[in-house]
C-alpha cells in the first residue's frame, strides 16, 4: 500500500508540473499572439541562433533556381541482353546442399561495357586485271587507310580525348593502353591528331558558310597559349553550330576573316571593340552589362545609386522579363510595352551623370544605343551571350588544366578537331560514327556529311 500511494504522489506532482508548463505556454502564446496583431504583417518571429543559420540561404543554390530533377532512363531488356542465371550450391544458413526450386526469381539489369580488346584487321588487296583494257587494278577495305597501322576508330578516339577531354597526349596514349592495350607513342598520337585535322577541314569551311548565312551568331573569345606565348580563342556559333579559331591577335581582322565584312544576320556579342568591324545588326550582351552595374551599385554612394544606377537595372530587367513574356501579350499591348522601354531608355541616357563610372557606363549605352534592345524586335534573339559562353567554357577548362599548344599547326588542328566535336554534341551525334562516315565518303569521292541534324 505504501508503494502504491507513493506513485500516486508522484503521478499527481507530474500533473501539477506539466499544467503548470501549460500554463506558462498559454501565457506566451497570448504574448507572441498581441505582438503579431500590433505589427501585422511586417512581423517576425524571433528565431535563436540556430533557427537562424538553418534559415540562411546558400548562395550556391538561388531561391528562384528550381530545376527539375534528372534521372538516367532504367536499362530494358533486349535481344543482345546476357543473360545469367544465378544460383546457388549450398544454403547460406545452414549449409545443406539439398536446394529444390521455387519458380520465382529476381531480375536485375544491368548495363556494361564488353571487356576492351584490339582487333586486327588484315586487308589483303588482290590483284586484278581487266580483261577489257589488260590493266591490273587493285580495290581498297571498307574503312582501310593505305599506309597506316593505327585504324581510324583508335585516331579518332585519340583526338577525341586530345580535343574534347582535354588530357595531354601522353594521357590520351595511356588511356588506350589501360582500356585497349594499344601502344601508341606520343609522336604517333600527334601524327593522328593532324590526319583529323586534314580530314575535317573541308567540313569546318563548309560549316563556317552555313553559320555566317544564319539568323544569329554569337561570338566570344578568351585567351590561349601556343609555346608559352598569349593568343586567342574565338568562337562562333548559334544554337546548331560552334566553331572555333585559334589566332595570334585579339583584332577586327580576325572577325571579318571568320565572318566577313558583313553578315544578313544578329551578332551577339559583348562590349568589345573588334566586333565593331562587321557591318550587320548587333545586340550587346545584357547580362555583361548588369554584372558591371551591380558592382557599381555596391561600390558608389547611395545617391548615384539611387540616380542611375538602380534605374538603369531597373530598365534592362523589365526588358528582359518582356521579351519572356511576350507570347503571353497581344501584339498592339506589346508594342505600347516595347515603346515605354523605348523612352525610359531615352531619358536615362539623356541624364548625363556626373560620377566617372557612371559616366563611363553611360558613354557606353550611347555608343551602341541601337544595340541594346534588338532582342524585342526579334524573337529568335537573346537579350545575352550565354550560347557562346557556353561553348567556350570547355576551351577554358582545358586551358586551365594546362592542355595548350607548342605550334601554330597544332592549335589549328586542335580548333577544327573541337569546332567538329562541339557541333556533334549540339546536334546529338555520336562524334566517332560521323567521323567514320566522313572518312567512308571520302573514300568514295562523294560530298563529305555535316555533323548537323535534319531539323
């Protein structure tokens, strides 16, 4: 009994305790409830330190950034499927050997490569004579190239590796070693590398006709070495097309050289100078010239903010979010909407600011004043850059990691071998099965194929 009344005692102080904690729960929550009410929706609750930092959002991720997820489509099951049929000798929980079969089993797919080996190709030419004209004659194996012990598919993936994955020659002949076991010295893999070169030149020309007939071009450059020495990478290129030149100098003689001294077509370009040469419709890289203004907008006084710079940022992001939206607008509503952007423009050039940066920013805007906002008149060009940035980006990573060039002849081997490979990838094709039909139609003396889709 004494037992039994001292867990009462207990059950019934725990009770006391817990409806007093109630209490004081009641008591705040009315508190918190009164000041929500006097604030109204500028209210907030006070968080500890910890909600705090769970609540700071990571730059690396942006709030309005919410891609979707993406996912490798599951392997199915075909006629050129393995299979194995796995079973086993013995229990694994006892260790009998008497195992009779249920008829249920468990499928799991797979997918692999074969294990890697060399083949070797003997192409015996015989020796044939007309019986027309008594001529011998002698024909030539499908994909057989006269002269060479290394076949076409090693040289491609050998340039491959050079141009695309930009890992050195030696890396590249130890790649095929470790999956093949082909030998290939670092002279020999270089000699490769100018056999693509030569092959794919004329599909190069024939590409850089296409491109400067197109609708849009974009253009960037970055910089390069060839023996030590700075040069430059240019790209050109438009959503099918990207094509690369790797040159000396950073002027307009290289531009009109790769395009011409006109074009019928938008090139998209950044602030520099050298695209001035072309005489055609420009449309300057927006998002270049807010990432200068943002900078500008943490470094000046709050008045030149407030005066020009936030205006100006203002302006060139209602015009983009315009262009998005325009599908959504009727044509007269868009016009109006077009003409507002027009005159806002106007009177932020006609300012005249006094700050140097800003002054600086405004001589810009009025150099190219007509080559800001072309991307509202055509629907089919952007407000920025990115298409050529982006295509000039994997240039960047094999520059950085050290994958330039000790010749002139090697640096343009290595822009046609990537001008090639860029344009595979954006028309997704296989790069080495183009190759290998290139390679076939110059065997057979017929046009050599584009890498480029039937859209």
């Amino acid at each position: 009994m004494d037992d039994l009344r001292r867990q009462v005692e207990e059950l019934l102080a725990r009770v006391s305790e817990l409806e007093r904690e109630n209490a004081e729960l009641r008591t705040r929550n009315a508190e918190l409830e009164a000041e929500r009410k006097r604030w109204g929706k500028k209210y907030t609750p006070k968080a500890n330190a910890k909600n705090r930092a769970k609540k700071t959002p990571d730059l690396r991720k942006p709030p309005h950034r919410k891609h979707p997820g993406v996912f490798r489509k599951p392997a199915v099951a075909d006629e050129k499927t393995i299979h194995h049929d796995v079973r086993l000798e013995c229990c694994p929980h006892c260790g009998c050997e008497d195992l009779e079969e249920t008829g249920r089993f468990d499928d799991h797919l797979v997918e692999d490569i074969p294990e890697p080996t060399v083949e070797r190709h003997r192409y015996r030419r015989h020796v044939q004579k007309c019986r027309d004209c008594g001529r011998t004659c002698q024909g030539r194996g499908d994909l057989e190239l006269p002269g060479a012990h290394i076949g076409p598919r090693a040289r491609l993936l050998a340039g491959y590796g050079r141009a695309h994955l930009g890992i050195s020659l030696k890396k590249t002949d130890d790649l095929l070693w470790q999956l093949f076991g082909m030998d290939l010295s670092r002279a020999g893999t270089l000699g490769h590398i100018r056999w693509g070169a030569a092959l794919f030149d004329p599909v190069v020309e024939k590409l850089f006709e296409i491109l400067r007939a197109s609708a849009v071009i974009h253009a960037d450059e970055t910089g390069w070495r060839i023996d030590g020495k700075n040069v430059w990478v240019w790209c050109f290129s438009n959503p099918r097309l990207a094509l690369f030149l790797i040159d000396h100098h950073r002027s307009a003689d290289v531009v009109r050289r790769a395009l011409g001294d006109s074009l019928p077509g938008v090139l998209v370009t950044d602030f520099y100078a050298a695209y001035h040469a072309i005489e055609c419709r420009k449309q300057k890289c927006l998002v270049h010239l807010l990432r200068d203004l943002h900078a500008l907008r943490e470094e000046l006084s709050r008045h030149h903010v407030t005066k020009y710079v936030q205006p100006l940022i203002t302006l060139l992001q209602d015009a983009i979010q315009l262009a998005k939206i325009k599908s959504t607008m009727s044509g007269r509503k868009y016009k109006a909407a077009c003409r507002e952007i027009e005159t806002r423009l106007e009177t932020i050039l006609w300012q005249k600011p006094k700050q140097p940066d800003c002054q600086r920013i405004n001589k810009r805007l009025v150099r190219h004043r007509f080559e800001l906002l072309v991307f509202l008149e055509h629907a089919d060009v952007p407000a920025d850059n990115n298409t050529g940035e982006r295509d000039i980006r994997s240039v960047v990573a094999a520059r950085n990691d050290g994958g330039v060039n000790r010749s002139d002849w090697g640096a343009a081997a290595f822009a046609t071998w990537k001008s090639v490979i860029r344009t595979c990838q954006k028309n997704s094709l296989n790069f080495l099965e183009y190759g290998l039909s290139v390679l076939r139609a110059r065997a057979a003396d017929t046009p050599l194929p584009l890498p480029l889709d039937s859209g």
